[in-house]
C-alpha cells in the first residue's frame, strides 16, 4: 500500500483551501441575498453569479486541497478533460439547486430538494476529481467514508441553500460562511481519508498534467474571479440603497419644482 499524504506543505493547502471555500459561500450568500429582492432578469444574474461562487468556491477548495495530496511510490498526473468536467458538474449543480430555492413558490420543498441535488451533485464533483487521477496503482475507497462524505456534502448544500433565504446580516452571513467553508473542507477530507491506493510499480510515464501545470494556474484563475466578484458585489448597492437614492432624487427634483 502506498502512504498517503493529504497534506503535503503542510497546513498551506488546507488553510488555502478552507478559505476559498469561505469566499465562496460569503460571495454566494450576498449574491441570492440579492437576488431574493430584485425581479426579472436581475434576479437571475444574481443567481447566475451566486451559483458560479459557491461553484467555483467547492471546486477550488477541492483542488487546491489536492494540490497537497502525494503517495508514496507513484507519481500523480490529472485527467485535464475529466478535471474539467468536474468543474461543470459544480456549476450545473449548484445552479439548479439556487435558482429552485430562488424561483420556487413552495421554498421548503424546493430547500429540501435543491439541497440534496446539490449535496450529490458537489460530492459527484469530487468524487470526479478524483477519477482524474492518474498515478501507478489502484485507488479504492471505504464505502462507509464515502457514505458519511456524501452526507456532510448534502447537509452543507441544504445549510448553504437556507442560509441564502434567511439570513440577512453581513456578520450573520460572515459566521454562516464560516461554517458553510468548514463544511465543504470536511466533506473534501473525509472522502480523501476514504482513499487507499495499492501502488504498482511501472515505468512507463503517466498520462495527464501534472498539478503545477494544469491545477495550480485554473485554481488561481478561479481564486482570482471570486476576488473581484467579490469587490464588485460589495460596491453595488443594494436595493435598498437604490431606492433610498431614487426617494432623494424625487426629493430634490420636487424642490426644485
């Protein structure tokens, strides 16, 4: 059996992953906050843009975490078509699951649902990532891991999803964030603790790109675009602002008249 090795530099790639995965849930948060008080297409750019965050947040998580993911005896390359896969399939999913909750009359059932599309769909997202892997050997997984990976992953969908319906506040929706990043790193942790791998030894080279080549420059990339949503959400104004503003332009302009 070969050594496993989550966490190769150290607490760099788990801090690095935690964050992202909070950034991502934070963004998405504000952005269905948004899209809960707008109407036509602006509610559903919000939701467009809500989904790509807390999309992009799991998926960056999960691979700047696998940036520290070693085993002993065997190089590790990556599937660069099943990888991005992985990506849509985090997208699609979390999509589907915000604007249910988003355009749903019935919201509890829509919750419930969404949440456990989204759950499955986030775990399927990983569980892909990791079928992109390539290295000299044969992966298996402990079924009851993967069982409890799957179920953190469907409870911190349907958290994420009711937490963009009730909570209002920027420091509730901070702690929320925090508990959302915690969430999705354990549901990440526990299906890699899941993993064994039976190396073999061969010397032939591995297909794929290695982490450097291909996941590093996409998880910076994807890193990068949370940043400046991030900044852009947190210029507009909200509803509210705008209608305050609205409100003291019919001021003035009735002054003036």
């Amino acid at each position: 059996m070969g050594h496993l090795d989550h966490a190769a530099f150290g607490w760099l790639t788990p801090a690095l992953s935690y964050v992202m995965a909070c950034i991502g849930a934070a963004l998405g948060l504000r952005c269905t906050m948004r899209a809960l008080t707008a109407t036509g297409r602006s509610r559903r750019n919000w939701l467009v843009t809500a989904a790509s965050a807390i999309g992009t947040g799991i998926w960056t998580m999960h691979f700047v975490a696998m940036l520290g993911f070693r085993v002993s005896g065997t190089d590790i390359r990556y599937d660069v078509p099943l990888t991005i896969l992985s990506l849509v399939v985090a997208m699609v999913v979390v999509c589907g699951g915000v604007f249910a909750v988003g355009y749903s009359r019935d919201r509890n059932r829509a919750l419930l649902l969404g949440g456990v599309a989204t759950g499955l769909g986030v775990a399927s997202m990983h569980y892909l990532g990791m079928a992109a892997v390539r290295l000299h050997g044969h992966v298996s997984y402990d079924p009851v891991l993967v069982g409890v990976s799957v179920l953190i992953a469907v409870v911190a969908a349907t958290a994420a999803l009711w937490a963009g319906l009730n909570i209002k506040s920027p420091v509730a929706v901070t702690l929320a964030s925090l508990v959302m990043g915690a969430a999705v790193s354990s549901m990440h942790y526990t299906g890699m603790f899941a993993v064994s791998v039976r190396v073999i030894p061969a010397g032939g080279a591995l297909p794929g790109a290695t982490a450097m080549q291909f996941i590093f420059p996409l998880a910076v990339g994807l890193g990068s675009y949370l940043f400046i949503t991030s900044a852009f959400v947190a210029l507009s104004p909200t509803a509210d602002e705008r209608e305050a503003s609205a409100s003291a332009t019919r001021s003035v302009e009735s002054a003036a008249h």
